[in-house]
C-alpha cells in the first residue's frame, strides 16, 4: 500500500481562473449597480434643490418686508385729450384717450449701500438705494399722431415716477418741474406702462420750450436695481461698495471698475436702441425690456455649487467602481457586489455631507472635510474588508486625484468642458495603459488570498 506523499499539501495550489463569462458577470453586476445608485443620487439632487428653494424662501419673506427687486421707470408725462368720431348716422361721439409723453433727456445718478441680512443659516443681499433723477421734457410733435393741440387737456397732465415695489420707498418725493415744486401721491391714472407708481399733477404751459425736472428717491431693495431709459438720450452712473456685481437687462455699461470692495458703473441709452416712441396714445408697449441694471450676487453661493458638482457623481461612481474593479484584477482579489454598493452610497454621501457642512462653514472647508471623511472611510473598508493594503492605498490615491481633479473643475468655470474632456482622456489613457497586458479571456484570481463576502 502507498503512503501518501504529505509533502505534496505544502505545494501552491493552482489560481482559480475566472473565465470570460464570470468577468462579464461581473461587469454587468456593476453596471445595474451604478444604475441603482442613481436613485440615491437623484434624491441628493432634489434634496440640493429643495434647500436652495427654502433658502429662496427666506429671502424673499425678508425682501417683502423690506423691498423686493427694484425698477425705477420714470419720469414720463400722460395727458388726456378728447377724440371726436361721427357714427354711421351722422352722430359726433366724443370719448377720451391718454397721451404718453418722454423725456427728451434722463440723466440719473444711482448709489447703492449693500448689506447682508441672516435668517437662521441662510442670508439675503439687502441695500438702500439713493436715485437723482434730472432731465427735460419738450412739447411733443403732435402732427404726427394726427392730434389737434386743442384736443388736448393740458391743464390735467400727470407727471408719473414708477417703482415696481412702493414697500421700499423710505422718505417723500419732492419734484421740481419747470421751476415749480410738487407734491407726489401714490398711484396713477393709468398701468399701461407700470403698475406701480407716484404721479404729480400740474398744468403744461405751452409758453415753455424746455420743461426740466429733478427729484429724488430714496429705495430700499433686494439685489436688483434697474432703471428704464425713458429718455431720448438716458445717462446712468451707478456705484456700490459691493465687489461682485452682475450688469444684467437690455444694455451692457459703456464702462465700469470693479474693485475688491466696490464698483461703478456707467450706462449711456439712445432711443434709437428701444422699440418704442417718445410719444405714443393708443398703443401699449414693453418699456420693461429696455430695462438696465445690476445684480448684486454672493458667488460662493453653496446650492449652485453643489448643483453643479452632483452633475459629476455618475461619473464619480463609475470612476470608484472602476478602481475596485482593475485593482481587482491586478491585486488578484474578489470584491463582492455588496461591498461595490456599499462604496457607491458612500460616494453618494459625500453630496449630502458637503451640502451639511457648507451651510455653516465656508464651501471650500466644507469640501474638503467632505472629501477626506469619504475617502478614509472607503480606503479603511478596502484595507479591512479586502485585506491588502496595497489595495487600499490605490484605491485611496485614486478618490483623492478625483475629488482634486473636480474641484479644480468647479473653480475653472469658463474652462470646464476643456478641463473635463482633457481629464477623461488621461483617465482613459492610464486605464489603457494599466490593463493592456491583462488577458480578458483569462482571468486569474489567487484562491489562497482571495475574500468572500
């Protein structure tokens, strides 16, 4: 009888080989995983929304009791006049229209003072807005209009001054018009051109060429001021001690400084730019899309931020997955589904975390301890769960180069899709040049060292 040769059991055992089907299986297995993972990320995206909405919220509860987004339109001159029309039966009916009248010149000289008001963790750009308004009026061309001068009331024009939102009027308009001072009431005898507004009532003397005009408003206002260019030639000279505006609305200034703690701005509007006359009745037109302004805007605003980011995670998650998966391979280890899930809503978590965090604390910080927490808790449970320090300290460096690599993404804006596209290829690149010796159809994983799940 044969003893057996007990030296044999202290030989290497033959590599399991995986063929190609159980590598496919694999593949697959991942790939319905990254599928399921865009739940959970879809839910991030609309918990980022619904706390920029509530944010959203909160400002504008604090811009009505304060004064929402401001638009100055203003001045301009309504006068009724009788227009007379004879029936079919020889009757004269005689019913009554509106005249709108423009200024010939608009010169405004606007001064912002910004703050930043909190409530609980979200903050809303308030400011207090200074406005000197100066111009003239001159007796409109009425030929062309096919209007008789004698039609025309002009003991009962109206002088208008529209402001979108009356809540932020904080002291009395006083208006000089034509050497004489007025008293200013709200409302006004007609919304075809504003909703909202003041008036003045006088008498137009038909003795005076030039009629000038100055007054001054006093606003309070939420990060939007704009000004309408009412007149034939407008002028707008606007500064603030705020170092991040936004010029928004129908025209660009002519020129502008932007310093770390301030800006000016000037507008100069000709009437040739707008889709409306100097004088007009019977119409109705949009003065509104000639607006002109600035935005006052907090840049590290952490929702828009986070949006942008989370567009990222599904490549995130693939780029993660991938990693385990080629470190799989080359380290000769078996990662179980479960634990590929398991990395996947950690990777998930770094947006509700940075989302948590940034509210309190600065987004840049926020990140940061975003992405270290992330990274030590994935590259911990590769090192235990796995076994192989190797293994973790890859899978580590690799987490690392891809919240690096996005961040330097967030911050280069305008270079994002040049960043994005160059990062893939080299990411592409290396993953080809890593597995080009690696035999797909047969793949070899060390049944000595290798872990179930």
């Amino acid at each position: 009888m044969d003893t057996p040769d007990h030296s044999r059991g202290f030989e290497a055992r033959p590599a399991k080989v995986l063929k190609s089907h159980s590598a496919t299986v694999k593949i697959i297995a991942i790939a319905v995983l990254v599928l399921l993972l865009l739940i959970p990320s879809s839910m991030i995206s609309s918990l980022i929304s619904e706390r920029e909405y509530r944010k959203e919220s909160v400002v504008q509860e604090i811009s009505a009791k304060w004064g929402g987004d401001q638009s100055l339109i203003a001045p301009y001159i309504t006068v009724p006049y009788t227009i007379t029309s004879v029936t079919s039966e020889g009757k004269e009916v005689r019913s009554t229209a509106l005249l709108y009248w423009l200024p010939e010149a608009l010169d405004i000289q606007a001064t912002l003072t910004p703050e930043i008001r909190y409530r609980s963790i979200f903050e809303a750009v308030l400011y207090q807005a200074t406005l000197d308004v100066s111009g003239h009026f001159v007796l409109p061309a009425l030929k062309a209009l096919e209007i008789n001068a004698e039609q025309v009331a002009w003991d009962k024009a109206e002088l208008v001054i529209g402001v979108s939102d009356l809540t932020g009027i904080r002291s009395a308009v006083e208006l000089e018009f034509a050497e004489q001072t007025y008293e200013v009431s709200p409302g006004m005898r007609s919304n075809n051109i504003t909703d909202t507004g003041m008036h003045a009532r006088f008498a137009v003397s038909m003795e005076l060429l030039t009629m000038p005009f100055r007054f001054r408003v006093d606003l309070n206002g939420s990060r939007n001021l704009q000004v309408v260019p009412l007149g034939k030639t407008t002028t707008l000279d606007m500064q603030a001690n705020w170092p991040t505006p936004s010029f928004d609305g129908a025209f660009l200034p002519v020129s502008h400084n932007i310093d770390k703690d301030a800006f000016s701005a000037q507008w100069s509007m000709l009437h040739y730019t707008r889709n409306y006359p100097q004088v007009w009745s019977q119409k109705s037109y949009q003065v509104r899309d000639s607006a002109s302004g600035v935005s006052l805007i907090i840049p590290a605003d952490p929702y828009q931020k986070a949006t942008r980011l989370s567009k990222y995670a599904l490549m995130l998650i693939v780029f993660t997955f991938a990693a385990f998966f080629f470190s799989e391979i080359l380290n000769r280890k078996r990662v179980h589904p479960i634990q590929y899930l398991l990395v996947g809503l950690a990777v998930v978590l770094f947006y509700a975390l940075l989302i948590a965090l940034s509210e309190h604390i600065d987004f840049d910080l926020a990140y940061g301890i975003a992405a270290v927490c992330v990274t030590a808790m994935i590259s911990l449970y590769a090192r235990y769960s796995i076994g192989s320090r190797t293994f973790a300290l890859t899978l580590g460096g690799i987490l690392t180069s891809l919240y690096l690599y996005m961040y330097i993404v967030l911050q280069l804006q305008d270079y994002a899709l040049l960043m994005g596209s160059i990062g893939l290829f080299l990411i592409l690149a290396l993953t080809m040049y890593i597995t080009r010796h690696v035999d797909w159809y047969n793949l070899k994983v060390d049944a000595d060292t290798q872990t179930e799940a």
